[in-house]
C-alpha cells in the first residue's frame, strides 16, 4: 500500500542506446507540489511521457491513490486523472478557446458542425452544463473574455493558461506541467505562480512541475527531485536542493546556470 497521491516507482526508459530515465522514484503526497529539475536532456519531460502512457514503461511502476496505472492507455490514464500541459503548447487551433475547453471537460462528444444534424435535448442539456464548467475554468485563469478568440491569437501567456484550463477541465487527481513558464516575462512569471498557488488552495489536486526557471520551482514546491542523465541525483526541500554542491555542479555549463543560485 502506497499513503502517496502518486508513488512512481523505479521507472525506466531507453531510446535505442540512450536511457533517457534509469531507475527513477519518485512520491507525491496529496494536495502538494512537487519539483523536477534537472539540465536539459535529463528525462524529465521523458518522465512525464510516461506518466501519461505515451510511451511504455521498460520497468517500474505508477500508482495513483494505490492503484497501478502503469501500462494502461493514454485515454485511460487521463480518465482515472492524469492530466498534463506540454513543453511546446498543444492547443486545437480549429476549435475557439471556450471549445478547446470543452473539448477536454468532455471528450467523448463533438461540438461543432455535426450537432446541428444530431441535437437532442439531452445532448443539448449536458452541452450546457459543460459549457458553463469550461466558462469557469476559463474564469479561474484569468481568460474570461476571451471565449471566442482562436487560440492562435492569444499572447504567450495567455495560451499557457489556456493549457492549465484545458488540463483542470479533466478534473484531475494529478497536474503535470511541463516547463509552464518558459517564455513568459517576469511579470508573467509572477503571475503565473500566484494562479498555482490559487489553484492549489481551491482545488484537491496534487501538481508535479518541471522548470527552469528556479524562483518558479523554489517557490512553489514543497520537495523537489533532481534528474541528471536521466537518473536521481538529489531530493529535497528547495533549501536543501539550493545547498547542494552535486546540484549546482549538474547545473554548469547550461546557460541559465547562474539562475539556481
Ligand atoms: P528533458 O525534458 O529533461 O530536457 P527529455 O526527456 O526530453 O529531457 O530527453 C531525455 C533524453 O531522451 C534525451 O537524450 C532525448 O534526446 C531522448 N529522447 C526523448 N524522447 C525521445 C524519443 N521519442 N526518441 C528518441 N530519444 C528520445
Ligand atoms: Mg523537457
């Protein structure tokens, strides 16, 4: 038996010859935050790919609340509530911003064209109330307003939140955010982790964050894990993870070094 939200378990991955994750364990309690770092090419967002099933697991395993998720399917695993924003932003540029929500809230239905020609008044009744959950996820980032913009449209930042709102949609047990605010500016980034906070005092979920940006890891996390050529370096408080030499040394020759210290 597992007391952790989510208790990965010695996890592995190999890319022909290059094992991008060896051997990584890691816990996270409920309703906390958690923090991956780690240069570039440590296998961090190689960790999330397999949390989220999108490659499969070469050993260990992942329970959610007790119960192993490792192998399942990618749909599966979003549906016992694993959700995730990517590195790159991944939005449907076809859909408007309140549809890519709804999209998410509701993935077995389509709303576009076809429900002209196949309405009900059940399908209309349970469009209602997802659209009004999407309005207020929407809301709870900051992008009331913008329902109808294409996502395309929207600044940087914006559309960052607009991953965080499609991924709170799938009412999730577990939020992954991969590197979330890479790009953004400094006023940006302030932002961005008063609506973490905020999120996290609303909402049960539990959130692991990857990033470079360390006044963004250092603020945010309870613990934090350290990944180096794919393997555990280092976890502790932020304090600790700050203190530590091997960290630091992991750290040179990246261009955002000096940003740890
Ligand atoms: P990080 O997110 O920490 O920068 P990644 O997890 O993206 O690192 O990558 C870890 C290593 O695994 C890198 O050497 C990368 O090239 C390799 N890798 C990741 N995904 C694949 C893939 N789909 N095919 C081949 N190699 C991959
Ligand atoms: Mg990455």
């Amino acid at each position: 038996m597992t007391d952790y939200r989510l208790d990965v378990q010695g996890i592995s991955k190999s890319f022909g010859g290059v094992k991008a994750i060896e051997d990584f364990s890691f816990q996270v309690p409920a309703h906390d935050i958690v923090g991956i770092i780690g240069p570039n090419g440590a296998g961090k967002s190689t960790c999330f790919n397999l949390l989220t099933g999108v490659y499969p697991l070469d050993t260990g395993k992942i329970l959610l609340d007790g119960k192993d998720i490792s192998g399942l399917p990618q749909y599966e695993i979003t549906k016992s509530g694993i959700a995730r924003t990517f590195q790159n932003i991944r939005l449907f540029h076809g859909l408007n911003v309140l549809e890519n929500i709804m999209t998410a809230a509701d993935p077995y239905s389509t709303y576009g064209l076809w429900d002209v020609f196949t309405f009900s008044d059940k399908k209309k009744q349970r469009e209602t109330e997802v659209r009004e959950l999407s309005r207020k996820y929407l809301e709870i980032v900051g992008l009331k307003g913008y329902e109808e913009y294409k996502p395309e449209s929207l600044a940087y930042g914006l559309q960052r939140k607009l991953e965080i709102a499609r991924a709170l949609a799938t009412n999730p047990k577990v939020l992954l955010l991969d590197e979330p605010a890479a790009g953004l500016n400094p006023s940006e980034v302030r932002d961005f982790i008063g609506l973490i906070k905020k999120l996290n005092s609303q909402f049960d979920f539990s959130i692991v964050i990857i990033e470079h940006r360390m006044e963004v890891i250092m603020e945010l996390s309870s613990r934090i894990f350290v990944l180096n050529f794919g393997k555990l370096l280092a976890s502790g408080t932020p304090a600790e993870i700050v203190a530590n030499r091997e960290v630091t040394e992991a750290y040179m020759g990246e261009e955002d070094e000096a940003c740890l210290l």
